[in-house]
C-alpha cells in the first residue's frame, strides 16, 4: 500500500466522522428543542421571556387540541430540567375579591360578590384559606400568586386553583365539589382534580357534592379563554373548588377553620406536582 492511498484512507475516514458526530449534533438539538417545548407546554410553567411566550404559544396552535403528550424521561433528566425550571408556581384566585374592579369584558361580574349565609361573607373565607394555603406552599418552597376576581391576561402557572365556599336555600345541602372548564382545555385538567377532591374529601369527611356542580362552573369565566382576555392560558391546569356551604351548619364550622382546609388542599397540590413529575 502506497503512503497516499493510505492518507486518503483516512482523510476520508475523519470526513465520514465529522459528518455523523454533525448529524449526531443535529438531532440532539432537535431533540432538546422539542423536549423543551413540550416540557413547557405540559407545565405551563411562567415564561422567562417574551420569545420563550411566543414560542410556547406557537407550539399549542401547532399541536392539536387537547393532545395529550406524554414524554417519557429518565429521573436524573426530570431532576435537571426541573432545575432550570426553577419553583412551581402557583396561581391562587380569592374567588370574588375585588369584583367591583373586573375590566368591560367581564362588567356583568362586578356585582358579583359571593354567597353571604349567616352573617359570613363567602370572599373572606376564600381569602382566609387562600392566604394559609399561600403560606403553606411558600414554606415548601414554591411560588405563590394570589389573585383577585380578574385575572391578568393569558396567566400561566404550574397549576392555578380559584377559591369558592357556596350557599343554598336549602339549609340541608352540605358537600365540596370541584371542576374544570368542560371540554378540559389540557391533559392534566383531570389529574389535578383527582389529586385536589381526594386530599380535601378524605380531610374534611364532606359529602361530595359533585351532582351540584353548576354550569357556571363547567365555563368559569377565568378559564373561558375562547371568551375573555383576563382568563388563564389554556396549557394552565385550572380548577375552580367550592369548598362548603355557608348555608349548612356543619360546613360552615369548617369554613371557619381555614388552615385545616388550606392544609387539605395543600396535600391535594404538592400530590398533583408529584405526578406529574414537577416535584
Ligand atoms: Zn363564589
């Protein structure tokens, strides 16, 4: 063998090297982009930027409606990536706060006050077990926004849940119940439900009043994207609870007692976070 059939041997070698480790690179680019997209999509975590938003937004018009995307990653992978994510966050509406302040688009609810029952106004047991909710979940280490009635526009978290107690004429009604908009407007809609009705049925011993569930429930304004501007991103994960009846004496001594409520509904966030992989 001559030596310069032999240095074309191998210059011919490092071509077809450096033309894999190339292809090689572009698939792991590849992969990290659509990872990343996807990841977001399924947490709906805050986006860091405004491109990462139009990003994120691009994507969801990009996939159909309500796919569900698993993706299946390895733990050490789950652990970095939720890493760069940073804290969950999470979005907690006093249901009713405010209400005098909702924007034109949402003017029909600014009189919509709540349930009052028995000298208890429904918007200060929202905001009592919301604040201890709060407090609980920023002692884990997580991200906490505490919202009003409105909701800033296309608001994104890793979960967001809207606080509610309800009333009745009917003195005898007692129960908790639960619900995302309908059809769910993301995979995840139903974990977090399980997760939340589990933690506060088993805590509280509360009839589940799942039958009542209204149609102002099924198409909460705040997760009426369709409709509103000041409505949660659709990749949210949002559910709305009412937590008992004013109405009904044994409800309403539980309503009074925020923190055990806020420490149900506590068991019922950090589950859903677990399942999902966030925690
Ligand atoms: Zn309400």
């Amino acid at each position: 063998m001559d030596l310069g059939a032999e240095t074309g041997e191998r210059g011919g070698q490092r071509r077809r090297r450096r033309v894999l480790l190339t292809a090689l690179g572009v698939l792991l680019l590849v992969f990290l982009l659509l990872n990343g997209t996807v990841m977001a999509l399924r947490w709906g975590g805050a986006p860091a930027s405004p491109l990462f938003a139009r990003v994120v937004t691009f994507a969801e018009g990009a996939l159909p409606a309500r796919a569900e995307v698993r993706v299946v990653r390895p733990a050490w992978l789950r652990g970095l990536a939720n890493r760069l994510a940073g804290p969950p966050r999470v979005g907690l509406q006093v249901g009713h706060l405010h209400a005098a302040d909702q924007p034109d688009e949402l003017a029909g609810l600014r009189f919509s006050t709540g349930a009052h029952a028995a000298g208890l106004d429904e918007v200060e047991v929202n905001l009592a077990v919301a604040e201890a909710l709060a407090d609980r979940l920023r002692a884990r280490g997580l991200l906490v926004d505490l919202l009003p009635a409105t909701v800033p526009p296309g608001y994104r978290a890793d979960l967001f849940l809207s606080i509610h107690a309800d009333s009745s004429p009917d003195p005898t009604r007692s129960g908790y119940k639960s619900a995302h908009y309908r059809p769910a407007r993301n995979a995840r809609e139903a974990l977090l439900k399980v997760a939340v009705d589990r933690a506060y049925l088993s805590a509280t011993g509360l009839p589940d009043d799942d039958r009542n569930v209204s149609g102002n429930m099924l198409e909460y304004y705040a997760f009426n994207v369709r409709r509103f501007h000041h409505a949660v991103a659709r990749s949210t994960p949002a559910l709305i609870v009412e937590l008992g009846y004013l109405s009904h004496h044994r409800d309403r001594a539980l309503l009074q007692r925020p923190d055990e409520l806020a420490a149900a509904l506590e068991r019922g966030v950090m589950t859903y976070l677990r399942d999902i992989g966030r925690l």
